[in-house]
C-alpha cells in the first residue's frame, strides 16, 4: 500500500476549511502510470478524494508515464483536461469529477482534490449497457466536432508497444495493419481506460474518474474496454461474458443512432478490443505478466474469448 505524508495544511485548508483531516484511507492498492496513490479524506461529514500524481510513480514499463505532453501517457493529462473542460463535451450522458483543487508540491509531486463519489457500483449486464448506451450518445454527438489538436491520439499504438512480442496470432502479423484501420475509423474523444471501477452512477448523472489516458481515439474503443474489463476484472461471471459483449454492442450501437457510424464502430469494437488485449493468451499460459490466480482464470479467458469469436468475423 502507499504511504503518504499528512495531508498539508494549506491543502486541507482550501479543501476543507481546516488546517487538519480526520482520516485518510487509502482507495488504490498500488502505483500504477503516473498515480502514486488514491486517497479519501475526511473531516467530520465531509469528505474529499486526494490523488496524487508524479512521474517516475511506477516503474512498470507497460504504463510508465511520460514527460511529453504530445505523448498518450503524459503524467499531467488528467489535470489538463479537467481544467479545460474537454471532457465536457460528453455532458449531459457523462460527466467528469469535480475538480476541487490543485496543489503543486515540493517534491516534484501533484496534488489533485477531486469530490468524493462514495461506494462502487454494483454492476449487472443490464446496468453497464446502459452505461455504454450514453457513452454511444455522448461520442457520437463530440465525432461530429473539431477536437482540440492538442489532444493526443495513438493511445492503442502506445499501449501495445511493450507488450508486441506477447501478441498471439492472428493478431501479432496483423498488428499494423489493424492498428490503420483504427487510424481510419471516425474518432472521437475516448477515455481508453473505461472499465466498470472509473464508473460512477449517481442521480446526478453518471460520473466517469481517471481521465489519464483521455485523448482521440476511433468509435467502439471505449465500449470494448468497458465490457472486457468487467469480464476480467471479476465484475460479470464467465458464463454471462457472451450476453455482456452483445448487450453492450447493441446499447452502444442503438446511442450511436448512425448507421455509418455504427458500421465502422462495430469492426473497432471487435477487431480493436481483440488486438489490444491480444497478450491474454500469454498471461493465460503464463509466459507474461505476473501469475494468475487460478480463481481469475476463467474470467480472463471469457474476455479473451469473447472478443476472439467477435473480432475474426472482421478480419
């Protein structure tokens, strides 16, 4: 777990109106890109989350954060893009955290005050396609604007690059072949890290978290990330994986409400979920990543699965 120094005065001060919290509990188990860690802090009944960022958080090469702001993984991009409202181009369907405030610290490290958005959901077949049906909506409408050039795009190219020589096949062959016919599809603004755990219900709209990734991006890349992570996170058992791709397809496709665009977003969500998550086969017997529980097992290989039997109908 990460540690963290005692919430500085002056940060509790412009959050809370005190120089002091009550608690700080940690919400992320480990560093990963740029986040060196998650907290919720407390003061009374009021309460806050506390994200901070540096760049050298985490040594992982697969998500090592970048210095360059032109590059997907840039270390300040989710302070950015809350502070310019890009985000909020997907508002009403979707809308990001309140950014409460900012601190830069002494050590190189930044302070992001987010309001706190309680509890996970607990997530059903029918609630994430509903989620992915707003999500059709919200792109749809920001495909059809001018988005801002400095937004960076080629995050699937980026995401793959440490991990080409765990590819399994047809995919590894196929892979910049693919990777253009992403290029060519009809972009949007796209989270790229859209899985169930960044997702917020609430009755004052759906609130989406972590907008690290945020960049351009082609039509079906969220939804794909959407439903194969709640497979192989564990949020939708193995033998609802099948259901769960259709129905958020067939959500995300009714919010699109454009044929042609649904035509083109359906090979992305099938082809390009494929080929980004095309290293499963290599975690599955064992060759990549860290070992897998035996009880993660069969969610993973139905997300693999899943996509597999959709995307070769495409290829």
């Amino acid at each position: 777990m990460c540690d963290v120094e005692p919430v500085p005065a002056s940060e509790a001060d412009a959050v809370f109106g005190s120089e002091d919290v009550d608690s700080l509990e940690p919400l992320r188990p480990r560093p990963l890109g740029a986040t060196v860690g998650v907290w919720r802090a407390r003061l009374g009944d009021d309460s806050a989350v506390l994200k901070l960022l540096r760049l050298d958080a985490s040594p992982n090469p697969n998500w090592v954060a970048s210095s360059d702001p032109k590059h997907p993984r840039w270390w300040r991009r989710e302070l950015t893009v809350l502070q310019d409202g890009v985000v909020e181009r997907l508002q009403p369907e979707l809308r990001p955290p309140r950014l409460l405030h900012t601190a830069e610290r002494e050590d190189g490290s930044l302070a992001v005050w987010l309001e706190d958005l309680g509890a996970p959901a607990n997530w059903t077949v029918e609630h994430i396609a509903e989620v992915a049906r707003l999500l059709g909506r919200a792109q749809a409408r920001v495909a059809q604007e001018h988005l801002p050039g400095d937004l960076p795009r080629g995050f699937v190219h980026a995401y793959l690059e440490p991990r080409k020589q765990h590819l399994a096949e047809p995919f590894a062959s196929l892979r910049e072949r693919l990777l253009s016919r992403l290029d060519a599809a009809p972009q949007t603004l796209c989270h790229f890290d859209l899985h169930p755990a960044n997702v917020f219900p609430s009755r004052f709209g759906t609130v989406v978290i972590d907008w690290a990734y945020c960049g351009v991006g082609p039509l079906g890349s969220d939804p794909g990330v959407l439903a194969s992570d709640a497979i192989a996170d564990e949020v939708i058992a193995p033998h609802d994986a099948g259901q769960l791709v259709d129905a958020v397809w067939e959500a995300y496709r009714d919010g699109l409400g454009d044929d042609d665009l649904a035509a083109a977003a359906e090979q992305v969500y099938a082809v390009g979920t494929a080929l980004r998550y095309s290293w499963l086969q290599a975690w599955l017997e064992g060759t990549y990543g860290p070992q897998m529980t035996e009880t993660r097992r069969p969610f993973v290989a139905a997300a693999r699965g899943a996509f597999l039997e959709r995307a070769l109908t495409f290829l």
